[in-house]
C-alpha cells in the first residue's frame, strides 16, 4: 500500500508543480522564495465531530510561509480507511495551516477508524517564503 500512497503524493505534486507552469502561482516573485514543505500527523490523532466523523489541524507554521499555499493530501492506515472521504477536501487553508474532516459511508465511524486504526494524514504544501 506504500507504493500505491507514494503515486498518489507524487501526482499532487505534479498537480502544483504544473500549477507552477502555468503561472497559477504567482511567478512574479523570485524563484528561491519557492519552498515545498511536507509533513506528517501523528497517527491516531483526530479528534470527535458531530456522532461518527474526525477533525484534525495540521499547522503549517513551521513552513514559514507568507501566502497561503497550494496543498496535497493523502490518508494513511492500518485497515479499513478505505471507505473515507474528505481526504483531499481542506478547509480554512491559509499560511499557516489547514483544517481537515473525514467521514465514513453510511454506518460507519470515521472518528473510530482512525482513532483505532492509526490513521495519519501526509501533505505537501508549495508555496512561497518571501
């Protein structure tokens, strides 16, 4: 399942990196000012929202950022995490972090397979320093 993660992460990247190549990002600013930051969560550390879904803040302080970046995202477990969504779909970005919800289909508690299964959320941020 590593292998199938990293596809996913390097696609993301590609994604920003052609969003670079297409001027999306503010090409006006000199180049070393561009910065990729990546990082992971803790596994098992979301927290309870609402009856069956998870929350985390991934802080993104430590990237030094002075715009807000672009932002991949990829979810990480031991089982079972298959069946969640919101992965991919962030909220409240800004320069200095990013707010994700998961949600599991139907019955199913997304806050109880990532708390019991160890999920973890990887991202990579591009985005400028100055």
């Amino acid at each position: 399942m590593k292998g199938i993660a990293v596809v996913f992460v390097l696609l993301g990247l590609l994604g920003c990196l052609r969003a670079l190549q297409i001027g999306v990002l503010d090409t006006a600013n000199p180049s070393p000012c561009l910065k990729i930051c990546a990082g992971n969560t803790e596994p098992g550390s979301w927290s309870k929202y609402e009856t069956h879904h998870a929350v985390r803040y991934i802080s993104l302080t430590f990237c030094g950022f002075v715009k807000t970046p672009y932002i991949t995202t990829t979810l990480h477990a031991q089982s079972s995490h298959w069946d969640i969504s919101g992965v991919t779909s962030i909220y409240n970005v800004s320069k200095s972090g990013f707010r994700v919800y998961l949600r599991g289909r139907g019955d199913a508690s997304s806050y109880a397979v990532c708390f019991y299964k160890s999920c973890y959320l990887q991202f990579i941020a591009i985005g400028y320093t100055c």
